[in-house]
C-alpha cells in the first residue's frame, strides 16, 4: 500500500481548519442578533402583559365607578323628591303665614266675645263659687292685653274656662263661706249639686236653706231636710261612698 505524502495532508489539515475559523467568524453575528431579538421580545411580551393587567384592573374600575354612579342616580332622584316635598311644604307654609294676621284679626274679637258670654253667663247662673269664678274671668281679661301670651294660647285659656263651667254642671262639690243668714253672717257649708241645687247649712246645723233662681235669693229649709244635706256634704267630701240623696230643688227661672 502506496502512503499519502505528509506535506499534503499537512497543508489539507491547514485548510480545514482555516475553513471552520472562517465559518466560526461568519456566524457570530447571526447569532448576536438572535440573541438581542429574544431580548427584544422578552421585554415586548412584558410590556403587553402590564398594559394587559393595567388594562383589566381599569375596566374593573369602570365596572364600579359605573355601579356607584347608577346608585348616586337613584339615591339623586329621592333626595330630589324629598326636596320638592318640602318645597312645596314651604310655599304651604308661606301661604298660611300671609293668613295668619287676618286670622288673628278676626280671632281676638270672637274671644272678647266668649269672654262677655261667659261672664253673663256667670252672672245668670247659680251663684256658687263667686270669687273664683270672678276671678277667672278678670285673670283672662288681663291676658288679652298682654303682649307675650301667643293668640293660640289666649284662645286655649279661654275654651279651658268655658271647660270648667261645663265640669260644674255634672260634679258634686262642698265648700265653705261666709253668708248672711238671719241678718248675721255666718260660716256655712255650701253644698253643690251641679246646677240643680246649692244649698247652705250653718255650722250647728240650726240653720240650711237653697237658692232660688226665680227669686235670687236663699230660701230657708226646713230642719228635716239637715240629715240629707250632711250626708250630701260629706258624700262630695268623699267622707262617704256615694249614695242616693233626698234634696229639695228650687224652681229654675
């Protein structure tokens, strides 16, 4: 077997070797390049995904700003009732104000009238209780001139004292005074049985007598009548568990 020349393979290990350092330089770039694209790519593909969860977490936002504002539209529309409620509460209101003076002018004539009414009337009745009930009278008289008692209480007083005459005619009461009996006044118990009856009867019992409305003046009754009028007393007293009484009755007039 005929052996190559060792200058020739020589010089083709040369060339061989030249070869692959040239196609090792070639390449480089090649590779350089893939390597910055991926880079490149890397940080685009992170980019899209922030803007991706930036973008979510914005209409997430949108989605509950829009369900608060559809709320607000609706909690809007019942403070606007409310608003226009009261509004039109306010010209009501404004509206009774312009009439309250002309109110008040026509009130306070009609309650000077109650009050003669009622003092007549006062004058035509039984004569129980006189100073009181004088009294009464007088207090509200002074209270229409005063300046600091509102119409709307003047007119309460006032409908609180026809009240209290109205009470009268449906109690039984006992109290006591003094009262001209025989030409000499005398301590007395009054009796009073609504407005049927108001007798008298003197401390010792000696003495009793009723009131005549026709004659206006006390008529004497007799000493059988004194058992039913102490126990009248003591019954409006509640010394005793109310009962039936046997009293006289003066003609009305």
């Amino acid at each position: 077997m005929k052996l190559a020349n060792p200058l020739k393979i020589s010089l083709l290990s040369a060339c061989l070797m030249a070869s692959g350092v040239h196609a090792d330089s070639t390449l480089d770039p090649v590779v350089k390049a893939s390597s910055e694209i991926n880079k490149s790519a890397k940080k685009s593909q992170q980019r899209i995904d922030s803007i991706s969860d930036d973008t979510v977490s914005r209409l997430q936002q949108f989605q509950t700003v829009n369900k608060e504002i559809d709320g607000l539209k609706v909690y809007n529309g019942q403070l606007q009732e409310q608003i226009d409620n009261q509004l039109q509460e306010m010209r009501d209101l404004n509206a009774s104000i312009d009439q309250v003076s002309v109110v008040e002018r026509q009130i306070m004539p009609l309650m000077l009238r109650m009050i003669d009414g009622l003092e007549q009337f006062v004058k035509l009745d039984v004569p129980f209780l006189p100073e009181e009930r004088s009294k009464r009278i007088a207090d509200l008289r002074k209270m229409m001139t005063a300046a600091d008692v509102s119409s709307s209480e003047k007119f309460r007083r006032v409908l609180e004292a026809y009240q209290v005459e109205v009470d009268y005619g449906r109690t039984i009461e006992a109290y006591t005074g003094l009262l001209n009996v025989e030409g000499q006044e005398r301590d007395v118990d009054f009796l009073r049985v609504g407005r049927l009856s108001l007798i008298y009867q003197t401390r010792d019992g000696k003495f009793s007598g009723t009131w005549d409305n026709e004659k206006q003046e006390y008529v004497a009754l007799s000493a059988e009548n004194r058992i039913q009028i102490t126990k009248g007393i003591r019954i409006a007293r509640k010394q005793l568990a109310p009962d039936l009484l046997n009293l006289p009755i003066a003609s009305a007039k």
